[in-house]
C-alpha cells in the first residue's frame, strides 16, 4: 500500500526489480513500484537523487548527473574579517 496526495491509498502488487534507468547518459538501477497514477512517468525520491548525486533543472525538466571525474572539491572555511 502507497499514501499518495492524489488518490489517498493505492494498493500494487506489481514491481520491478533492479530497472535500468538513464539519466543523462548514465546507467542506474532502480527498484520501481507500479503505482497507476495519471499523467506519471516515474517518481524518483529525494534521498535517491541525493544519494546519486542528481541535479534537478526546473527550467528545462530535466534531470543531470553531473560528471564528478577529474573534478576537485573546493572548501570554503568561515573567516572572520577586520574592516
């Protein structure tokens, strides 16, 4: 049983386990609950985009996996300044 915002609760019995997904051009795998909702593709969690690192444009509707290779992190430490 799914509690959604639309249709309060929605029982499924149907899975699919491990479901290749691309998102910009990279291969992820997924465990996807069918949920028969109207006008919905795919509903991805915040902890999973999280967790994998996945931008959100708004803009363009679309999702992106930024390329983390051969970047380097920069850290920015609080300072205090004397004026």
């Amino acid at each position: 049983m799914v509690s959604t915002s639309t249709k309060g609760i929605i029982v499924t019995s149907s899975m699919c386990v491990e479901c290749p997904v691309i998102i910009d051009g990279r291969r992820y795998t997924i465990n996807m609950i069918y949920k028969p909702i109207k006008d919905l593709e795919v509903v991805l969690g915040m902890n999973w985009l999280s967790a994998n690192h996945i931008l959100i444009d708004c803009g363009r509707k679309k999702l992106i996996s930024p390329k983390l290779e051969g970047m380097q992190v920069i850290s920015v430490e609080s300072s205090v300044f004397k004026l």
